[in-house]
C-alpha cells in the first residue's frame, strides 16, 4: 500500500497544473457549450411537443 502512495505523488508531481487564465478560459468553454446543447434539446422538446399536441 505505502508503494502505490509513493507511486501516486510520483505521478502526481508529474502532472501539468492548468493556470488560472486557462482554468477559467475553459471553464467558461464548457458552460457556454452546454447552455448551447441545453437550448438546442429544449427547442427540439418544444417543437415535438406541439406537434404531438396537435395530433390529438
């Protein structure tokens, strides 16, 4: 057990960190792709939804 500690600060150290400018900068990347999916489905959602509504 102590071994495979050892081995993941190892690994740890050898990891590249992002900085904060490229945190927030993809972040941000992700929020605004999401709420793009988000609208898309919800449009999608609403059109099947009326055209089902008037099927009846």
């Amino acid at each position: 057990m102590i071994k495979f500690l050892k081995a993941v600060v190892t690994e740890i150290k050898k990891v590249s960190w992002p900085t904060m400018p490229e945190l927030l900068r993809k972040t941000a990347i992700v929020i605004f792709s999401v709420a793009i999916i988000m609208a898309f489905i919800y449009f999608v959602d609403l059109g099947i939804s009326t055209v089902l509504r008037q099927m009846k």
